[in-house]
C-alpha cells in the first residue's frame, strides 16, 4: 500500500483558507478519487505545533491519500487534475509538496 502526501510548507506571508479546504476542496477531491477501486482513505492535518517550543511547523497542512499503488492514485487523480489544481487558488498560494512513500507498518 502507498500513501501520498501532499504537503503544504509553511512559507512567510502565505495563505491557506482551511475552511474553504475542509468543506469545499476535500470533499471534492474524495467525491472523485474514491471512486477508484485502489483508494484505500485520505486523512487531513493542520500543523500546530513542534517538540522545540517557540518553533513554526515547517507544513501549515497535510493531506495523505492512501491507495493500493502509486498507478492507482494517478490512475484516479488523472483525469481531475485540472479541476482538482484549479481550485487551489481558492484556498492557497503555496505550492505544494507532493511525496509518494511505501507503507511500511499501519495498524
């Protein structure tokens, strides 16, 4: 199984509209990637805090997509690529960090 991350870092003098990404932009974005049979469920973070006190979180959000395989994710995310970028600008200006990793343990 894979997870992919997308990481929005933490930059100086951006914006992220959390409330516009958690009832309008996610929502959508599972609507259609879960229709795919390799979507295995999606999970959404806000960053509050670090273990050094008086640091900023270096990612603002944080959004992991779990799918059987990477082809899955981009099998499903493919052809909502547009619509899905598109709409960023809604609710950011960060560019984000995308990352694909192997699970390696999940309970």
């Amino acid at each position: 199984m894979n997870t992919i991350s997308i990481l929005y870092p933490n930059n100086i003098n951006s914006t992220f509209n959390f409330q516009y990404y958690t009832e309008i932009h996610m929502p959508r974005s599972i609507q259609l990637l879960s229709i795919h049979p390799g979507f295995k469920g999606v999970s959404v973070e806000r960053g509050v805090g670090t273990a050094q006190i008086g640091t900023e979180v270096p990612y603002i959000a944080m959004c992991h997509f779990s799918f059987d395989t990477v082809q899955s994710f981009i099998a499903a995310f493919t052809p909502h690529a547009i619509e899905l970028q598109g709409d960023m600008k809604n609710f950011t200006d960060i560019m984000p960090i995308i990352q694909f990793n192997d699970i390696l343990i999940s309970q």
